[in-house]
C-alpha cells in the first residue's frame, strides 16, 4: 500500500488539530491561527497479518438432516 501524506491544520495558539482549514480554531476560537502541516498516513506495513480459517469450532455437533428438517 502506498503512503499518502495529507494535511493536518495545526492552530498556533492552542495545539488543536483540524482535517480542514477554517477561518477560526473550533477550540479556542483565535483567528487566523490554522497553520498546515504535513501528516505520513499510517502505514500497515508488517502491522496486520491474515489469521486463515481455523476450521469449525471443535464443539459443533454433526447433525443428521432428518433432524434439521423436523424443526
């Protein structure tokens, strides 16, 4: 998978963090304060890993299909 960076807007008052530019910081309402940075997208790489199928359950009762077919 390929890494994209996209932007964070960082505001220079209080630290708050935005996906969007915005006039006015949300948290402490300064203006103009929204400065953009860079953000690395988090990368899986060697991070998940397929589990595979374990097979059924070692509990699962065989049922004959007369059964089944008299509920």
């Amino acid at each position: 998978m390929v890494n994209k960076n996209r932007s964070v807007y960082v505001c220079a008052e209080c630290g708050a963090q935005a996906s969007k530019w915005s006039g006015q910081c949300g948290d402490c309402g300064s203006w103009n304060t929204l400065q953009e940075q860079l953000a690395a997208s988090p990368s899986l790489k060697g991070g998940l890993k397929p589990a595979g199928y374990p097979g059924p359950a070692s509990s699962a009762e065989v049922r004959v299909l007369a059964e089944v077919d008299a509920v």
